[in-house]
C-alpha cells in the first residue's frame, strides 16, 4: 500500500508593511475602505504626536531662556532695561515669543538686589498643537526659575 503525500504546505503569511499595501492594492472586498480609514487615522495619531513634540521643545525652549536670564540676573544684581535687552535677545535666539514677563524679588533700592538676595524669573508664553487645520488646542506655557543674586551693593 502506498500512500501518496498531499502538499499540505500553505503559503505562510508574511510580516511586515509589504502585505499591508497588497491587501490596499486590492480593488475587492471591504479592506480596500476599511484599510483606508485605518491609514487615515494613523497618519492623523503620527500628526498628532509630532504636534506634541514640538509644543514640548517650545516649554524647553522658554526654561532654557529662563534660567539664561536668572543667571544674567545673578551675575548683574540689578534688574533695569539692559536686562529686558538681554531677554529679548534670548529669545529671539531661542526662536520663542514671549507673551508675559514677570521677576519678582526683594529689591533693596529701586532696581537693585543685594548680595543673597532672592528672586524668580516667571516667563510664560502659548504654543498651539493639533492635527492639521482640524484640530488646534492652545496651550499655555508658563516656567519659574529662582534665583540669588552674587552682587554685593555699597
């Protein structure tokens, strides 16, 4: 008795982004539709969360341009116009608006701080994320920075 041997060996299916674009090429059926919105949604997540990276390099940015400032603060002791000068121009480097501008401390005669002296350094600005021209959130961004200052006033 000989048995004869069937090819029961199918065709395994493949891993991968290669059997995806098949079954998109595919005219028949309801993948071709159903794969589509799929897709859609993908691209719209993928968007989405590009849009959220940038909003948290925009509060990296802002920090960054704070904590510049507190130093130049620190090192200068005083808070007068060539302070808000230099906070422009990190900001303009940094490539961020800034929308409010806030330090606090305890000034000992007009603009001046004494050696020790405590203060913060409040910035706060908006940046937008969203998907497209769908969706846009405005989020407000806002960071604190202290500080104390390493001049000694006579």
């Amino acid at each position: 008795m000989e048995m004869k041997s069937k090819n029961y060996c199918k065709e395994r299916p493949r891993k991968g982004v290669a059997p995806l674009f098949k079954r998109l090429r595919q005219t028949t059926g309801t993948f071709t539709i159903d794969g589509s919105f799929i897709l859609l949604f993908v691209m719209m997540l993928l968007t989405l969360f590009i849009s959220v990276f940038g909003v948290i390099n925009t509060f990296q940015k802002l920090h960054s341009v704070a904590a510049e400032l507190t130093r130049y603060v620190e090192l200068r002791g005083s808070v007068d116009s060539e302070v808000y000068a230099e906070l422009d121009r990190l900001a303009s480097i940094a490539g961020v608006t800034i929308e409010s501008k806030d330090i606090d401390g305890s000034f000992s005669s007009g603009s001046k701080l004494q050696l020790g002296a405590d203060f913060t350094v409040t910035l706060t600005t908006t940046d937008r994320f969203g998907i497209g021209g769908i969706l846009s959130v405005p989020v407000p961004l806002k960071t604190t920075v202290s500080g104390r200052s390493e001049r000694y006033w006579k």
